[in-house]
C-alpha cells in the first residue's frame, strides 16, 4: 500500500490517508481483495476512471484534442488489488517462460536500452558484413484501447490462466466505465467496451499477453522482431539474397497485418518509419513494400527510435546534439535560482535534470568520436561546475571526483560493462545474454578460471567493432581478474565504480 501514492478523486479519502492509517485499514482491505479472488468478481465501484486530459507540451493549441495526454486515475483499492495479481501472474508467465522473449515492457531486467542495444547490435553486425541493414519501426493506433477481451481471454486460456482465475480477469475487464474530468467540467460517463484500462502494471503484462503471438508471426517469416510494449522494430537485410528477402518481406508484413486486424489492431502504415543503414541505402525501393498496405513509407535519415535517436549510419550524432540542447537550456535557467538552493537539493535537481538525460542510453554511444564525447563532458563539467559555484576556467576534475561522478566516458564503460555482467551471468534479457559468453579453451589452461568472455572477429571498427557483442566483450576483458569473477551484480557494481575511479 505504501507505493501507491496516487489514486481517484472518486476516493472517499486521499491515498496518503490510506498509507497513513494502513495498520487500521489494511485487514479490511484484504479481506475484500481476498473476497475478490474468491468469488472471482472484480468489484464495479472499482471499475471506473477519472482521466485527467493534460497537455501534452506548454504551447500546443489546446482546442485540438490531439495534443491531449489522457492519464487514468483509478480507485486506491483497485490499484492495490490489481498490483497483487500482476506480481502472481507476472512470476507465473516469468516462471513457465509464456512472454515472447522480445518483448521488454516493463520486465524485470529489460528497459528500452536493452532492446535498443539488441537493434542496433544486430545491425551493426550486417554492417560489419558490408550488408544494409532495413530499420523498420511499425506504427499501431491506440494499441491499448483497441483491443478485444473476447481475444485476450483465449490467448490467457492458452498460456494456462484458468477456472477462477480466468474468471476474475474477464470480471475486471468488463463492465468498466470512465468520465473525464477538468477544473470546471465533467463529462458522462462511457462504457469502455475494449483495450485494456489504463494506469496499472496488470493491465501492461495483459497487453503483452494479447501481443504475443505478433512476435511469432514475424519470425514465421525470418524478420527479426524486437518489442517495446507496442514500439515494435523490424530487422531485415537488403542485400543478402534479396529476392529470398523481400519474400520473406512482403509475405510477413502481409501476415503482420493480418494478424492485427484480425485482433481489432490498426497498423498505421502512414506513420511507419524505414531507416535505411549500410552501405547501399539504394537497396530500398517502392518494391520492398506490399502493395496491400498502401503507399511505401519513404526512408529517412533519422527515426527516434524509444527515446533515442537514430541516424543512417548509428553515429549518434543527432542523438548527442538532441541531449546536449536541452541540457545546456536547463542550466542557464538553474544558473538564476541555485544560488538561493542548498547544495544537497541543488544536486537532486541536477541529477533529475541533467544526469539522468545524460545516462539515458548511454551504452549506445560506445565508440563515438571524441568530439562527441567531449560535447557530453562539456555538459557534466557545467553541471558540477554550477553546483559548486566553481570560477568557470578552473580545474574540474577534482570537483567530479568530489560529487562522485564518473566522467562520461567512464560512465558509458559502466553502464556498457553492467550489461555485459548480466548477459554473462544469464541475468539480462535473453535476446542479449545469447550475444556474450566466457571464453572455455579447448584444453586445460589457467585462462579457463580468468572469466574471460569469447571476442568475435571483426571486419570493420566502425561497424562491428561499435557492436555489443564485440565492443562489451573487449572491454570486459580490460578488466583485473577480481572483478571479471565477481558474480554478484552489487558488489561487481561498487568495484567496478571504484576501479573505474581508479583509472
């Protein structure tokens, strides 16, 4: 109860009154949540939601209703109710390996960053082979509001959700209402007759239930699929076999496709975005696209791609130049205020401001040019520079040292060598602990007790040599042998820092 700290103005007391007296009103809560599973009958005053429409930026017109972010505000108990199941029925689907294993929404030890390591690991490598590499990043509308409970009740029967339990979530996806709520207005309430309600992680992990069968579909077809909740990429080759490809190309879209309609999804093939990298962006053509899905999404020379962005060549460049404008924005306005701030609030705002936009992906921009890396470093040096109230020309170096910050480059190591730990150790997702393995010499020799992971040949540095599978190996090898057979992530994450210091 403690973690929920927000819920619906329908409430008859405010969450933090809920949290406060939890020891008076926690039994009788769970008394009526066990009566929930029992009967296997979602209660209907849980059912209805309060969306608050806020704009989604400061200065969009707001009579277009477009430029409106929908966030559902659901009763306290339901959200204490609903994240007990999703912990139950997330271990179960973990436990018997149900979820499609490219799918990382909100799962434990997936992120948006390992599914952009794999993309981009994978088309690195087809560089690395002198292969262009086809990016394609598919659109679905209202992914989440679509989607047909009829449906999602047989693929929970298929993956084993049965009898009560089955019977429990049909009762918590049907029936459901919502109104919409602003300062001076609220309107009727509607009956929610499809997708899934917004606002709670069960609702998320039903979402992936509903998509899985997307993933095999693809790969039915040999396209290489990655998922982010509903971001799903599309890997292919141009130029290997090509005729084989565009086969495999126009049969599998076509089946993508008719997948989703026949799941009450649209996939909107106006919004489709196709990257085109390697050496012969040519390669791609009106052919490539079915016909059936109308017009051939034109390629571009960058797509933002779950919050990074991505150029033709995965220099990184535009992703660089896309944090450092913001950034710099946020520290001349924090250059008015932070003299009247104390230092420790001071450094709480700058670590949500500026550092967190800083290590967003930033294993991604291993191997960038140093003239990148120097632009990133210029960002941290004003940071701390501003924190401290340090004279701008004087010596920075000790001052990171003194807030604890690694430099950048440092910092892409870390985050870089974390995922390496994790797909060594089986830890990580698996489409990225198949990418890493220790090295096991075909005879007795001491490097077999080193922990040192298998490096694969490279053809080219700017290609291959930037790939995961090449460059997090190499540097986990650099490593001194204490901390290449650390096993446990914590203590290998404070030695790692240190010897990172250290250097």
């Amino acid at each position: 109860m403690n973690s929920i700290h927000s819920g619906s103005p329908s409430d008859p007391f405010p969450p933090h009154v809920f949290n406060k007296a939890s020891a008076a009103i926690a039994p009788h809560l769970w008394k009526t949540i066990n009566c929930s599973f029992e009967t296997a009958t979602f209660p209907e005053s849980w059912k209805h939601a309060e969306i608050n429409a806020l704009l989604k930026k400061p200065k969009v017109d707001p009579k277009d209703l477009k430029n409106f972010r929908p966030i559902s505000l659901l009763p306290f108990p339901a959200k204490v109710s609903k994240k007990i199941v999703n912990k139950q029925l997330t271990r179960y689907l973990e436990v018997n390996n149900i979820l499609d294993p490219s799918q990382s929404g909100f799962r434990s030890n997936h992120s948006t960053e390992t599914a952009l390591i794999a993309a981009t690991d994978d088309i690195r490598t087809l560089m690395d082979k002198g292969e262009t590499a086809t990016l394609i990043l598919l659109d679905l509308s209202a992914a989440f509001d679509t989607g047909c409970h009829r449906i999602l009740s047989a693929h929970l029967h298929d993956a084993g959700i049965q009898e009560k339990a089955l019977a429990w979530t049909t009762s918590f996806l049907s029936g459901r209402t919502q109104s919409v709520r602003l300062p001076s207005f609220r309107s009727k309430t509607t009956e929610i007759i499809s997708g899934v309600p917004q606002g709670s992680y069960l609702s998320l992990t039903l979402f992936y239930i509903y998509m899985a069968p997307l993933a095999h579909v693809a790969r039915q077809h040999n396209l290489n699929i990655i998922s982010y909740a509903d971001d799903t990429q599309l890997i292919i080759s141009l130029t290997e076999d090509p005729h084989t490809t565009k086969a495999n190309l126009h049969r599998g879209m076509k089946a993508v496709a008719d997948w989703m309609k026949d799941s009450r999804l649209k996939l909107n093939s106006d919004k489709t975005e196709v990257l085109i990298l390697g050496p012969t962006p040519s390669a791609w053509d009106d052919s490539w696209w079915p016909t059936s899905l109308g017009t051939a999404p034109e390629p571009t020379d960058y797509a933002r791609n779950l919050g990074v962005i991505l150029d033709s060549t995965l220099s990184m460049t535009r992703q660089v130049n896309a944090v450092s404008a913001p950034c710099f924005n946020t520290l001349r306005m924090l250059s008015r205020i932070f003299k009247w701030i104390p230092l420790d609030m001071r450094k709480t705002v700058t670590q949500a401001l500026i550092s967190n936009r800083l290590d967003y992906g930033n294993a991604l921009y291993s191997g960038i040019t140093n003239k990148l890396l120097r632009r990133l470093q210029h960002i941290q040096n004003a940071s701390a520079r501003l924190i401290l109230d340090v004279p701008r020309r004087s010596h920075i170096t000790l001052h990171l040292r003194g807030l604890h910050w690694l430099p950048v480059n440092k910092r892409i190591s870390f985050k870089l060598l974390i995922h390496a730990h994790k797909a060594l150790h089986n830890t990580g997702p698996t489409y990225l602990n198949n990418r890493l393995s220790f090295h096991t010499p075909t005879r007795s020799l001491r490097s077999a007790n080193l922990a040192l992971a298998t490096v694969t040949r490279i053809r080219k540095t700017t290609a291959g040599g930037r790939s995961f599978s090449y460059l997090a190996a190499k540097t986990w090898n650099t490593l001194p042998t204490i901390l290449r057979q650390t096993q446990d992530l914590l203590p290998f994450r404070r030695l790692l820092k240190t010897w990172l210091f250290d250097q």
